[in-house]
C-alpha cells in the first residue's frame, strides 16, 4: 500500500512540476513577444532549465552567442559585458541589474511579471498588449 501510495505521489509531483513548466514556458514567451511583437526573437540563455522549458516554442529561437540575441533570460552574470535586455527570474537581480527590463518570479505559488519603463525606454523598447498593465515606473 505505502509503495502504491509513493508512486501516485510521484506520478502527481511529475505532472505538477509539467504544469508549471508549460506555464513557464507560455508566461516567458508572453513576455518576450510583447517586447519584440511581430518577429522571432532570438534567445541567449545559459540556464538549460531555461533551454528545456523554451526549446519547443514556436516564438523563440534559441541562440549560442549573446552578441546574436534580441534578448536575455537567466541569471548568469557573464553575459553583463553582452549589452542586451534580459529577464531575470529572481526579483532582487531585477532591482540591482540595469540592463533587467523584466522579471519572472514564482510567488506563493502564483506566477509574478513586471517590466521597468525605463530600462524598457534605455533600450528602446515598450511594451505591447496585454501585459501593459505589468510595466511600472518604479523600479521596484
């Protein structure tokens, strides 16, 4: 019984921790279109969580060299000397990094995005769409 009991609790972790990758997945391909709206966008990220949960869209291309990207996700700092926007995915590296335009955090248990309007602007981008309502013009 207890052996019944540890593989459906398993079985259930797996198809939870899938869920919250599909939402992943369509929360940061969200964001990322409603930077670059109309055109693939190329991807530089480190993170092969990131490369997992990105790899099948149809939006993103995943790319090798930071100078080739449109765009950052991740928390490597040795991209700093690449001088693209990046999302983060904790909120602390979000205020401290200039060039973070958007951060991607999980929150008690609920998904949290915000956009910077003015590391947005000191790129020369905006921010289209539904996900408007997320831009701030506070840093914080």
């Amino acid at each position: 019984m207890k052996t019944v009991f540890l593989l459906f609790s398993l079985l259930l972790s797996n198809i939870v921790f899938a869920s919250d990758k599909g939402w992943e997945q369509l929360i940061l391909e969200k964001m990322v279109q409603s930077i670059y709206a109309g055109k693939e966008i190329r991807v530089y990220t480190v993170d092969e969580s990131i490369e997992r949960t990105l790899g099948n869209s149809f939006y993103i291309n995943l790319v090798k060299n930071c100078n080739q990207c449109d765009i950052i996700i991740g928390e490597n700092r040795e991209e700093n000397s690449c001088k693209k926007p990046k999302i983060v995915l904790k909120y602390r590296n979000y205020l401290n990094d200039k060039s973070a335009v958007g951060v991607f955090f999980w929150q008690k248990g609920r998904p949290t995005i915000r956009f910077s309007s003015e590391k947005l602007k000191g790129f020369g981008l905006h921010i289209n769409g539904e996900l408007s309502k997320f831009v701030t013009t506070k840093n914080n």
